[in-house]
C-alpha cells in the first residue's frame, strides 16, 4: 500500500497489530504526560523505529515564534508572560499542521493538553492509540532537576544521560543552555 498505511522501518517489527503487512490507513497517535515524564525521549524512539510523523507542542510553539508567524506572535506574548496558551489558540496551531501531514502516520506529543483540546481534536480527527505516561512526581523532578535546554532549538540535554560537551554549552551553537523551573 502506499504511505497511507503504517509502514515501520524493519520488516520484523509489529506495533500491536499494525505491521508492514495489514494496516490499511494511517495511524494517529496522541502521547500525554507531565513535562518531565518521557514524552519527547519515548516519541523520538517511536520516529525512529516507526514511520510517524511526530508533532510537539514545544517544538511547534517555538517554530511558529521563531517563524514571526501571526499564531506564532499571539502565542509569543502568552509566552512571555509565562501564562498558558489559549486552548483555541493552540487547537488552530495544531490542526494546520495536523492537515499539512495528510495521508501520513503521526504522533501528537503533548497535545492535547485540556478537555477542550482533547475535544476539538477528537471533533476532527479519529484517533486511535492514546498513551499516558503516569510517572511518579519525585521521578519527574529528578529528571527536571538534570535537564539542560537549548531554548531557540528545543534541544535537550541531560547531566547523567546525555550531556553537552561542554557544561552549559550547546554542542551545536555553543549558545548558553538553560533549566526550565
């Protein structure tokens, strides 16, 4: 079939069901859970072992800013007040990007945030496969407490697990890294 079937990478691989052999349409994903929890760390693996299309909310957030986009400069005083964006906001964000992907596997990774999100993407999407990632809350400070971000790129490093070359550097830029609170 053509790419509008999940198609994984490996031909032994078999995602509950979903192999190279049977799937006949594409395959929507939503991964949920509290920063820290695993959401980015899971979703790169399942990219990368799966034909998905992988969709962040901080990732599409700072793109659409970086970009000076008019979603993207909304969103962007949202930001620099350190308030939420509106659920509407983020629902308009999501689903232009959502229907650029047409006939294509994705996972949506940290969206849907709220009941109204979830309820709007459900209203346009059918979904099938929801993961919540239920991490104990010590677990997830731990993991925050070591974490480095490079804010203009998203990427994230670790003290234990993958730290920049050099201590407070981004390995690429050699920008200063941050901690989120």
């Amino acid at each position: 079939h053509s790419s509008a079937c999940v198609r994984c990478k490996s031909q032994s691989s078999n995602f509950r069901g979903f192999s190279t052999m049977q799937s006949l349409r594409c395959l929507r994903m939503i991964m949920i859970g509290a920063p820290g929890s695993g959401k980015g760390t899971i979703s790169s693996r399942m990219v990368r072992d799966y034909d998905f299309s992988h969709l962040s909310s901080g990732d599409l957030l700072r793109n659409q800013i970086l970009a000076r986009t008019a979603a993207g400069t909304e969103a962007k005083r949202y930001v620099d007040d350190g308030k939420l964006v509106p659920d509407s906001l983020m629902v308009r964000l999501f689903m232009g990007e959502v229907e650029k992907l047409g006939k294509k596997n994705w996972l949506l990774d940290g969206f849907p945030r709220t009941v109204n999100q979830a309820e709007a993407l459900d209203a346009q999407q059918e979904i099938d496969v929801v993961i919540n990632l239920d991490v104990p809350f010590e677990t997830i400070v731990e993991r925050i407490q070591q974490r480095w971000v490079h804010e203009p790129s998203g990427r994230v490093y670790h003290n234990e697990f993958h730290p920049p070359q050099n201590p407070g550097k981004d390995n690429i830029t050699g920008e200063p890294l941050t901690q989120r609170s």
